[in-house]
C-alpha cells in the first residue's frame, strides 16, 4: 500500500526507536489522499484496489468511489492520531459544477505499512444544511482566526478527557441529563448552519434535538490540536462530529450528515 507507504523512506524514516507510527508518517498519507482527490486517481493512496472502503457507510471499490472523480479543493484540514494510527482529513469543495463537502477516516495496521481501511462521507446538494460555499466561509475564517492551533505540549488534554467531552456531547441527544462541558467561545459549524458570530460571547449551547441515539462510534483523536472526529450513526443517517477541546471544555464542533432529499441512510 502505498509501496509501503512510501514515507519509510522517501521522509528518511527508521524503525529502531520502534515508532512506527509517526506524524510525519501520517501527514504523508493525508497528503497523498489529498492528492488523490484532487486529482481523481485512487491509486495514489490506495494501490491495493481491494482495500476496505466505505461511502456513506456502504462497502463499494475504492475504482467506483468519490475518488475518481477530480475535485477542486478549496480547503482541507486533517487530524493525525499516532496512537491508533489514523486520520481524519475534511474537505470542502466550492466548484459550482460539483460542490462537496466530504469527511474521510483512515486507518493503518500496527505496523504503520499498510491501509487497511478508508471510511468516506459524502454530502451534497439534498443533505442536510448543503451549502458548501457557506460551509468553506465559515471553516476558512476558522482558520484564518487561528481557532485550531496546535496546543503547547504542557496544555495538551488527555486523550481521555477529550473523547468523553465529545461523548458527552453526542450522549445528550438521547439523554438531557448530561452534563456537557461548554466552553466559551463556541461555535457548532453543522453543514452550512453556522451557531454563532465569531463574538467572545459565542455558545454551543443551543440546544440540540430530542430522543435520537448516536451509535457505533469511531474516533480519530488528535492531541495537539485538542480534537476528535466521530464517525457515527446519528440515529439512522451517517454522519461525522468533530470537536475541538480546550481544558477540558468545548470550543468548536463540525458535523457532516448524509441526509439526501429526506432519505435517511443507514449501515
């Protein structure tokens, strides 16, 4: 995969300090999915045909995916988790002929030599809150105001405490009894629905609906940069939360559901 992913020693790497899975390591692979998407040649980052590959939760070959078809970029931004070896990269396109807004998690073996699964969501025009122009507005300001900064090593959360103020989050939609630890400022960015106004007063706390279990979670979790992204069964539709976690608390959230024309999809 990736002719052993490559970085082992096109980025000069070695194995004797048994650290196998190295940021450096994970950011060649985002690149190289980047790439792939952009130009709409899967075989960049999955040389193997029969890698294990997921689209809005639905097994299909990676040779009939999203990735063969050449997409403009207008911004992407990923999380490198070296503990479980894997990624989670967003994407969002602008072209009018073929707006996006895609989501993708992928994982390596123990080894840190091979892809062994590519999880994608896809939404488009008929999903929920589509609007990736507004989505794109939203997350490059983001970015521009320098909201997903890498954390200083001696203020980094625990990976523990940042998936369970991501837990927390997703177990209030079937529970209002939990205690979600909200910061402030915080923003939800959920499709193209954005909570706030970029004010020191922002909140997540808007109330979020009733009586819909979050299931069959998995995470991608980034410490430096206080984040995890969930792909999850919101109720029945596919769909990914990410959140950005400072002391504990709560700052920033972006969902992506595929909700198409009113369908819901499910694994």
């Amino acid at each position: 995969m990736l002719s052993k992913l490559l970085a082992l020693s096109l980025l000069g790497f070695t194995l004797a300090h048994e650290e196998h899975c190295t940021r450096e390591l994970l950011q060649f692979v985002t690149d190289s999915y980047i790439q792939a998407q952009t130009l709409g040649d899967p075989s960049i980052i999955a040389q193997n045909p029969d890698v294990p590959y997921t689209e809005d939760f639905r097994s299909i070959s990676v040779r009939n995916s999203v990735l063969t078809t050449p997409l403009q970029i207008a911004h992407n931004r990923s999380l490198l988790d070296t503990t479980q070896c894997a990624t989670y990269t967003e994407l969002i396109v602008t072209d009018p002929k073929n707006p996006r807004v895609i989501g993708t998690q992928i994982r390596l073996d123990e080894h840190a030599e091979n892809i062994i699964k590519i999880e994608t969501l896809v939404t488009k025009e008929g999903d929920w809150a589509f609007n990736a122009s507004l989505t794109y507005q939203y997350a490059s300001r983001e970015t521009a105001n320098g909201w997903w900064f890498t954390i200083p090593k001696e203020d980094q959360d625990t990976r523990a405490t940042i998936q369970a103020a991501a837990d927390a989050y997703l177990d209030l939609f079937n529970n209002k009894s939990v205690v979600v630890p909200w910061g402030t400022p915080c923003n939800r960015l959920e499709g193209s629905w954005y909570t706030g106004n970029f004010s020191l007063t922002d909140s997540c706390n808007v109330g979020v609906p009733s009586g819909v279990p979050i299931t069959n979670r998995r995470y991608v979790i980034d410490e430096t940069l206080g984040t995890v992204d969930a792909f999850v069964l919101f109720g029945s539709r596919p769909d990914s939360h990410e959140f950005r976690v400072e002391k504990g608390k709560l700052r920033l959230v972006h969902t992506l559901t595929v909700m198409r024309n009113g369908t819901f999809f499910g694994a």
